[in-house]
C-alpha cells in the first residue's frame, strides 16, 4: 500500500457527488501503456481534449506545493495543454502556509488555487479529492499526490488515454512497461504492496489498482452518484469499481522517494481498505453471492427432507 498524501479519517460529513461540464485534454502518445479493458469498448477515439483539472489532496504538505505547481505548469506548457490546479488542504499545522504559498503562486500568473477544509466540513484523502472534482472547471480529470512521488513530468502521459478518448479510466501503474520504483523499497513494505494489488486484481482491471495517480471524466464520475463512498483512501479503486469503468488503460510511471514531509500510513488505513475491499467484492458480485447462498441454502433443504426418510429411500432403491 502506498503512502497517502492526506489524512484518511472517515469523512464528518458525505462529499455530495455534484459535477459541471467544459472542455479539456490532447495527450502525449502513452509509451508503457497497458490496457486490461476487454474488448476495447467498440468506440472510436474521439476529438482530443486540450484542457485539464488536475487536483491535489493534501495535508501538511507545505514543502511540496511550490515544486509540484511550477513543474506541473512548465510540464503542460511543453506538451501544448492547458491546465489548472486545485489543492484540497484538510487544516494541519502547515495549513496557513500552504494557502500563503498558492496565493503566491497565483499572483506569479499559475492558474492554481486551494481549498482549506476545516474539519467541521468534512477530513479524509478520498473526500477531499471529491470535493477537489466537484470544484474543477474541465470535463477531464486527474488526482495525484502532493509528495512528489507522482512525477508532474509524468501528468500529460497519465492522462492521455482518457484525454485522447482511448479509456474511460487511466492508472499511473508501477507495474506496467516503463514503470518501476524510483528507490529501494523494504522487503515487508513490498510484501504488503503486492498483497493489497493481489486482493484488488478482481474487482479492478489495473496492475496498480492502489495507485492515486488517475485520471478519468466527469461523465464517468457520473455514473456513480449516490454509491462512492468518500470513506477510506484508495478513491482510485473505488471509482473504478463503482463508476463501471470498462476501459482502463495503465500507463507505466516511476514512482519516486517523497521529497518532504511524512506518510500518513499507519495501522488504520489497512483496516479501512479491508472494509472498502469488501465492500467493492460486494458491489460487483453481490449477484454472485446471492446465488451461491441461494443455493446452499436449497441444498440445506434438500438434506434435511431426505434424511429422516432415509430407510425409506434404501428400501424403494433395492
């Protein structure tokens, strides 16, 4: 499991899943692109977006928000795209500074801005990104974290199957050709990773179904109001599961050592991903699940019935 980038305590208050509509993205050709989709969708690539939402969650992240905006901009300048940057601050100890550095920022000419959650309206990784989506102002949208482990160089390559209109759904992957690990990760810390993906692989169709580093639409955001749930920290994984994402394309990234700050990884966030697996097995196979028990039980049935006639049953077999 990757570290997060925010606090992932269970949201106070529900992120409502409200969405706008404008334009966005044309992309760079996705080298180390990997798709698990079946079937391909059967619809042509349409006209390519040329603009961008990009947003941030962070928390205590002071540090990083300076670099991560003037590559992130220097980044789309280069690649021809237009962007802007939202910065979702659950209140932490840096919190003062990172809203005097993004006004900063935005008086220099970046088309940034951010949003300081007081922990009345709400905390947690996956409500901020939310509330992050519902504040953009571009039809395509992409979450990253604010550590710099998520490269900005790597943005426009995330993004393009889902800009260029090849996926609905698009994963900065670890796992697929041209990605990799930028450090030495421990063994323990690669056992976990492994099998948190392993769990995931049925219910998600990416190599890297933990990555936070995603992009997607908001007509594909639609499509699960009313049933993401804003509680944990892996949003990637539940809006692909809920939101029905049939093309997923994984683009290959290398994920590097955090610049600054600390992991808000502890104990709780494992449990809070049990849950948020169980209930995305659920979601999808719940079908599945029905039918199995349906069928023991009927079984349960069946035995019960024969058993107190079993001499009989002998008798009428001789």
């Amino acid at each position: 499991l990757k570290s997060s980038t925010q606090s992932s305590t269970p949201a106070t208050q529900s992120t409502a899943l409200l969405y706008t509509v404008s334009p966005s993205h044309a992309a760079m050709s996705g080298s180390g692109v990997r798709s698990r989709a079946g079937g391909g969708g059967g619809q042509a690539a349409k006209t390519s977006e040329t603009h961008l939402s990009v947003v941030v969650p962070t928390y205590n992240e002071t540090e990083n928000i300076r670099p991560l905006t003037e590559r992130l901009f220097k980044t789309m300048k280069d690649a021809g795209l237009t962007a802007e940057l939202i910065f979702v601050d659950d209140e932490s100890p840096g919190s003062e500074e990172s809203e005097r550095i993004v006004k900063e920022l935005a008086q220099a000419g970046h088309p940034v801005r951010i949003h300081c959650r007081k922990k009345t309206e709400g905390r947690g990784l996956s409500s901020a990104v939310l509330l992050g989506f519902e504040q953009a102002k571009y039809k395509v949208l992409l979450c990253m974290d604010a550590d710099l482990q998520h490269e900005p160089e790597a943005v426009p390559a995330v993004a393009a199957p889902v800009m260029e209109g090849r996926a609905d759904f698009s994963v900065g992957s670890r796992h697929a050709a041209g990605g990799g690990l930028g450090f030495s990760w421990s063994i323990v810390r690669q056992v976990i990773s492994h099998g948190a993906t392993m769990l995931a692989w049925p219910v998600a169709k990416s190599t890297d179904p933990m990555s936070g580093f995603f992009c997607t639409t908001r007509e594909i955001l639609d499509r699960g109001r009313g049933t993401i749930n804003p509680i944990g920290f892996k949003i990637g994984l539940e809006i692909m599961v809920r939101c029905r994402c049939q093309r997923v394309q994984d683009v290959g990234i290398m994920f590097q050592e955090r610049a600054a700050g600390e992991s808000k990884l502890s104990a709780k966030h494992y449990k809070f991903y049990v849950q948020q697996l169980a209930a995305l097995y659920w979601d999808k196979y719940m079908d599945y699940i029905f039918l199995v028990v349906l069928l023991v039980f009927g079984a349960l049935i069946l035995f019960t019935t024969w058993m107190p006639h079993q001499d009989t049953f002998n008798t009428m077999l001789r």
